[in-house]
C-alpha cells in the first residue's frame, strides 16, 4: 500500500493564536465553536492569520454488491442516475456548493454503469460496483490499494491547483451498509448500535438490513485493516480514505461529511492517527451511529441539523461558518486598538 | 400602547411546498432542518419560489441601571465603547454581517453617553440608560411604549426599502440581567433557572447576580405584560419587542438571535402570539436559561455553537443556511426533472 507521511500539527503558535483570539472584542470564550475552528486552522497553517483558498468538495460515488440484498429503499441505478444529476447540476450539493463558491467534482469511483467520457466526471472506476460482502469480500486487496491511490491523486491534483481546504462527500445506495460494518469491525461496537435507516427503511426493512448486516460480519475474518476495508468497504469509500490521507499529509483542512464519510476517516486515522489533527467534522448526521462514531474519535461536528443526504452536504453547509472562524481571527478589532476595556 | 395587527401564517400553499419538497432528488426528509425552514418560508410568504430580499441586522444598543449593583463583568461604559466597535467595523458581528452581504444597523436605543449625531447611528435614546430596577422601575410605561414605538418605526423604514428579512441583535452590558428576570416573570420559571454567567461572571459573581436579581423580583409587582417589561426590561430589548412586532405585522421573516433577543420574544409573544409564525430561531446560546426559553416556546435553534456573545452573531452564521434552504426549494432538480428513481 501507498505509504504516507502524516505530520502531527505543530502546537508552536498555539499560545499566541489564543491571545489573539482572546483579545478580540468579545468575552473570553464568547465565539464558542468557532474559537476552536479559528485555533485549529491557525495551527494547521502555522499562520496566525490563516486564509482559506480555493476550497474543492469531492463526490466519490461508487455501486455495492450488497445492495443487490435489499438494504436499501432506492434501487441501484439510483447512484448512476444521482451522479447524471451531480453533473447537471441538480443535486442537492451543487446548489450548496455553488452558494459558497465552493468547487466541486465528482468522481466514478466505481459505479455499475459506464458514463461518456466527455462528461466532467473524474473516471476512475474499480470496478463495476464492488461484489456482494454477503457472499465474497467486497473487492480484493489489489483493488483496495488501487483505490486508496487514485483516492490520493484526485487530492494531489487539486492540491497543485492552490487548494488548501478539502471536503469529501459521496453518492453509493448501500453504503450506509458498508459504513456501519467498517464502524463494528474498527470501534468494535456490536452492529446494531451502527446500523440506521440509511435513506429511511421501515422497521421490517430495518430488520433485515441487521440480520444481512450481522450474516456479513460473521462471514469475514479480516486480519488487518487493508482486509477489513477490502472485505467490507466500497471503493468510494476507500478511494475517499486514500484521499483524506493524502489531504492530511498535505497539510490541507480536511472537511469531514457525515455518516459514510467518517467511515472512512476511522479507517484512515486507524492507519495514521495525525490525521485527525486536520479533520473539522462539519455534520452529526441523523444516522444512529454516526453520534457513536464522533464519540469514538472524540470529536464535536459543528452542525447537527438532522440531514442523512451524503454528497458532502454537510460540509457545503458548514463551510460558511468555518470561514467566519477564519474571518473573525483576521478581521475583528482588538480590545486596545478599539478602544473597549477589557475588564472591571 | 400602538396597536399591532399580525396575521396567522396561512397553511393555503403548505401541502404544495411540501410536495414540492419531496420530490427534490433526496430522500424524503433528508435535508432535516432545512426542510423546515424552506416549509416556514414558502408559507409566510405564500410562495412555492420563495425569495430572501435585501436582508437587515439591527442591533439595539442601552444601558442598564442594574449593571451598577455588579451583575456584570464588564463595566457599562463598554456598551459605549462597542456601540463605536460597531460603527468601526470591529465587531463580530461587522464581520459576519459583511461576510454575508447583511445590511447592519445600529441603533441607540438608550446608551448612557451621547454619540456625535454625525455618526452612522440611529439615534432613538429612550433615555440614559434605566433605573436600577433593584430600587424602582427600570422605566416609566410612557417609556416602555415609547421604544416600542421607536423599535417598530425602524423596522417599518427598512422594510419599506425592500427588505422581507431582519436579525435582530443588542448590546447593553447588565442586559442578561433584565432578560433572566423578563423570562422568570413571563415563563413562570425560578429565577435560579433563568440567570446564567453573561459574560462571564465567576462562581463568586454568579451567587451575587442572583441574589440582586431575587431581590429585584420580591421588589415589583406589575399586573400587566407592559408594567413587566417596563419594572424589569432595558431600552434595546423593549425597542426589539417593537421591532419583532412590526416585522410580524409587515410579514418578514423574523431572525431571533439568543438569550436576550429571545427575551424579547417572549414578550412580543405574549402580547401576540402569532408572531411566532414569522420567527426562525438562529442560534441556542451557551447562557444556561436559553434552552428553557426555547423549550417555552416550543421551538429549536438551528445553530448551537456555544456563542454567549448576542450583538445578532447567531442570526448572521445561521443566515447562509436559511439562504441554503430557500435555494435548495428553488435550484434543486425533482426526481422527474432529473431522471431518478423514487423508489425500489
């Protein structure tokens, strides 16, 4: 597998930023969240005056084998058709997107269907969906570092372009599936605190979803993480976990999604811890077990507005209030230079 | 008192935009809070293509005779001081509100020193600052209806200007003070569940605010919603409750921002219910009291980001995902308009 060299992010500037912070016209603390975003990016950029540049958002969308078992209430062409959507522009990541000058691409990361090759889409598909976790492991280890490099190059790519802000959203029906697996097998929860309504299955369908889920699990003996992604994962999920470390060792702000997302932010801050140095977890989504996942990690998402969508909604959505971190750092007026007294 | 006139929010075009919300290519539901607000909007201005037009942030600015028995931190003449922060530019809420192309206005709604009238400001001083309400009523009721007045009559010049949007912040240092005691009197809540730290008092000056706070409450006995507000109220919040009633009766979209505009609300609501219909609630502030406040209500914030800060800063983050909303109903693409299947 590709190797990385993930920094953990230097507490050099650290005290300086705080004062910074604390100085500002406003009591100690009063910013909330957004003093902890404006402290985090400052020393990801070791800059007490950091900046935000040319910001991408990136669907990997991708098919699985294990939607094929009824897990999910949309039929498969749903992700072929959803990512014809993304192109035209209609989905709900392009308007979000498109309102925060955010740039956004999509990537075939392994989508059942074939689509033209003249349509702005990043082609680098797998395979043609992964197979069924329910009969064979999902991809194979050759596959699963394939994915984690072309998942690497798609960031490095736009890294070259001057990005230093990167948010990672997807589009797979099933995935929710793979997801709740990787959590179980990583944070070792027992699956039925990892597995929701993905895009809102009833009760019966919930129902089968677990028993299907705990029938995969019991099937697959993985002996390291590469396997248990292999066995388990998509390949947009493990293309968006190649990307993520290649973010980390770029030292780029990484934008964590939801559910799916931060399934393959457990698999990659398992390979290389520093990567959470770097990681702002934009959306607790309404998916039970996402709650569960940010508790493993021990990190807060900046918004909890109940979305289960995917496509990198919640990092559209949370962007804006990640740049006024930024904007409030370099424009707000101290205590001594507005003329505002600092205490009793 | 000037009498207001607020409609109920028809339910006439609800089940349409509803309609109109499911068929988005998502699932149902999965845009969570944005759904809602896009229902809310799309019915307060009976429009399935609902617009946000020339957006306002009015901040009122008073002093507070309470703030001289020690409730607060901060000395009063920072009310001063910051209300010159806003017209410099300096504030949170400068950089929030510019971020977001929100027109920001200030208003003296009753600051104990005078600004030079040259000076950006809506000079509409009530008086210098009210009586400490631990020794007799914080204003007269003249004065009380006199800033209702004047609250409304700002709202009513912007609104003539195009504008179906307004955020509603202040700044008046002791003015959680008079918001605890507000919210005591109207919710039927002991003061101990009302009064947070402000702007931080410590343990020591938290026990002292509430004892001036409890004395305060065994020292009056108004009969009425106007004698309340005027015994225990400030300037600007009296001027917001104007301001939040004309809006209602004009049929704007109403941002609240935390503990002390909610405040205000409270009292508004009181007065007329139906002006509830009109309010998106931005932010729940990190000032312990402000949950219970929303709980009374019987509404949810959309932001929860620890901010104790008020000046309208929840209004202003929250904004660019109420704008999300209003775009998501009108860009994004339907399942028949995009080709995506709706079902399995």
């Amino acid at each position: 597998m590709q190797a990385f060299q993930i920094q953990k992010v230097s507490n050099q500037i650290s005290a300086e930023a705080q004062h910074k912070i604390d100085f500002k016209t406003k009591p100690t603390g009063a910013l909330g969240t957004l003093e902890k975003i404006a402290l985090q990016i400052a020393n990801i950029q070791q800059n007490l005056s950091p900046a935000l540049l040319n910001p991408h958002l990136v669907v990997f969308a991708a098919d699985h084998g294990l939607a094929r078992e009824g897990v999910s209430k949309y039929p498969p062409e749903v992700t072929y058709q959803m990512v014809l959507n993304f192109v035209g522009g209609g989905a709900a990541i392009n308007v979000f997107s498109k309102q925060h000058g955010i740039n956004l691409q999509v990537v075939d990361a392994g989508v059942m269907g074939d689509f033209p090759l003249t349509l702005p889409i990043i082609h680098q598909k797998i395979g043609h969906g992964t197979k069924s976790s329910l009969h064979e492991s999902a991809m194979t280890i050759l596959e699963a570092e394939k994915a984690i490099e072309s998942g690497a190059k798609v960031v490095q790519d736009i890294f070259e372009k001057g990005c230093n802000v990167i948010g990672f959203g997807e589009m797979g029906i099933g995935n929710t599936s793979s997801a709740s697996l990787l959590m179980s097998k990583i944070c070792h929860v027992p699956l039925l605190n990892c597995v929701g309504r993905g895009t809102g299955v009833d009760d019966e369908g919930l129902k089968h979803k677990i028993s299907i889920l705990e029938q995969v699990l019991t099937k697959h003996k993985p002996n390291n993480l590469l396997e248990i992604l292999a066995n388990l994962g998509g390949f947009e999920i493990a293309q968006m976990v190649g990307a993520i470390l290649q973010a980390a060792q770029n030292q780029m702000i990484i934008l964590v999604d939801g559910f799916i997302a931060t399934s393959a932010v457990l698999v990659a801050h398992a390979l290389e811890p520093n990567v959470l140095d770097y990681a702002i977890f934009c959306h607790q989504s309404d998916e039970s077990g996402h709650k569960r996942m940010l508790e493993y990690l021990k990190v807060e998402a900046i918004l909890k507005l109940n979305l289960r969508l995917g496509e990198g909604t919640g990092c559209a959505l949370a962007y804006p209030i990640i740049q006024s971190a930024v904007n409030f750092l370099n424009e707000m007026a101290s205590f001594e230079s507005a003329g505002v007294s600092n205490r009793v």
